[in-house]
C-alpha cells in the first residue's frame, strides 16, 4: 500500500474509530509528516518498502536533529500504531517497528507549585467583572478536580450538577467519569452561573458551561494565556500551564493523605502506574523541606 494512503487510513482510525481528542490526532500527523518526508527522501512510497533499517534511521535523523529522547521514544510510538494497525488490518506484510526498543527515558518529577502560591493564583482574578468571575471558577474548579486543561474547557452545563456536588467529564479515549466537587469550587461555580453567564451568553443558549465575552466556549490556548497572566500578576516566577495544576492537585491530595488509587480515579488515569510518579513527587518534597528546615539537615 502507498505509504500516503496508509497514513491517511492510520488518522481516519484514530480519529473516527478509535475517538481520540483533536489535539492528540494532530500531535501523531505531525509526527508522521516527519515520517513521511524521511521516506521521500529515501524513495521510499510503499508501506512493504519501509524496512526495520528505515525506521532505526529516521531514529537517528531525529536524534541528529536534537531531538530529545522522549520526543524520539514519542515518534517511535507513533509508527509503532501505524504499522501494528496495518498488520492488524491485512495490509501489511511485516511490521518493521516490532523488534525495535523504545530509547530508555529517565523519568521525570513533575513541578508543582507549594500551596501558597496556589492560594495567590486562585485569588487573582477578583469578582468585579463577569470575566473575573468566570477566570475565577475556572482557577477554582481546575485545582479542586484535576480535570486536564481539555476537559475544563469542553464541560457543557449539563455535566455539572452543583447541588449534587459532582460533574461528569470524557477524559482521554472518551472515558467517562464522575468528580466531585469541593464548597469552594461549587461556590465559585455557582457564582459564575449566577452573576456572569446569563451576561455572556445574552439570550443566545450556548452550551458551553465556560464562555468568552463572544459567548463561544473558551479554549485551551485561551485558558493558557489567561492562567499565565493571573501567574504573572501573582508574582509566581516559575514557569507555570494548566497542566502544572492537576500535578499540584494530585500531589497536595496524597500530602494529605489521600490514597493513591482515590487520586488515580480522580484524575482518570487508566494505568496506576501513570499515577505512581505522584508519591514519589510528595518524597522529593519532604525531602527538600527538610533539607532547609530541619535544624540538622
């Protein structure tokens, strides 16, 4: 088969089949437009043509080009897919990928911001505009959940049920979970609902449960600008997303001690083994704690 067409028939896959999120369908065409202009290069058209010493040196290209390790890791993953689904579905005589190991990562801790400075960004937006009253249950209700950035933004009204105290949410793979909210998130929520949206939706029934001054459902990018922002404004110097967020969520539930596989539902993660990263996390920063605190370190 044409190496084109089968990419082509890889995206249609995960993207209508298998019901992956947008952002995820873009990051594996990127990494097979790599792929793709790595194989012209070699006059490589055809899936059967692609042999195990093509993929190792695409590998290599990368690593040439400074590719990290775990973007290369990342973009072996990727053809993996490719490759398997096309075995899987007949149209390949042998995966070239299948004996080829995965370039050994060290695992990263990830950052979390100490609960103080999740205090200051919480309490920046302020309540005098229906925009500061939205950011506001945003911050609020991004920190109380965990919920990826993605599915704070996609929520609709009908997924949140405040006198019940819960929200539903599709998570990756479209997953279904239910989550539960805090007082202080279903205040912030409420006061939005109350005060702030009927504002910004003017009559126009929108379904989006979060909305910019032009009653369309706030994005992911949009989101991001504004929690840099509130960041800034909050005199937090390091560098700061959504995702640095659900990490802090997660981290601060286990110092409290919340157990492991409570935190692993919260945040949706099908493998307990995604959520592992977190104790290790809350070591680290006892640890550090008592490096500068105790008074013989």
């Amino acid at each position: 088969m044409e190496l084109d067409r089968a990419i082509d028939l890889f995206i249609d896959h995960i993207k209508i089949e298998k019901g992956l999120a947008a952002h995820t369908v873009t990051a594996y065409a990127t990494d097979l437009a790599k792929f793709r202009a790595f194989c012209g290069r070699r006059g490589l058209g055809d899936t059967d043509a692609v042999a195990q010493t093509d993929i190792l040196g695409f590998l290599v290209e990368l690593a040439g080009a400074r590719l990290s390790v775990r973007s290369q890791a990342r973009n072996l993953v990727t053809l993996r897919q490719l490759f398997k689904h096309l075995a899987a579905e007949r149209l390949l005589a042998r995966d070239p990928t299948q004996e080829i190991e995965l370039p050994r990562l060290t695992r990263r801790l990830p950052e979390v911001l100490p609960f103080a400075e999740v205090e200051r960004l919480l309490a920046q937006p302020g309540d005098a505009t229906a925009l500061a009253l939205r950011d506001a249950a945003m911050l609020e209700l991004l920190y109380a959940t965990g919920l990826r950035v993605s599915e704070l933004t996609q929520l609709k009204m009908r997924d949140v049920n405040l006198e019940a105290g819960f929200l539903m949410t599709f998570g990756k793979g479209g997953k279904q979970r239910v989550v539960p909210l805090g007082d202080a998130a279903r205040d912030r929520v409420q006061r939005y609902l109350d005060e702030a949206r009927p504002g910004l939706d003017a009559g126009r029934g929108a379904d989006a449960l979060f909305l910019t001054a032009r009653a369309a459902a706030m994005t992911r990018q949009g989101f991001w600008k504004l929690i840099k922002r509130y960041a800034y404004q909050a005199g937090i110097t390091r560098p700061i997303s959504p995702h640095k967020l659900r990490h802090s969520f997660a981290t601060h539930l286990l110092e409290n001690g919340a157990d492991l596989r409570a935190v692993q539902a919260r945040l949706g993660h099908a493998d307990s083994g995604t959520t592992q990263i977190y104790p290790h996390v809350t070591r680290a920063r006892l640890a550090e704690i008592h490096r500068k605190h105790h008074p013989r370190p």
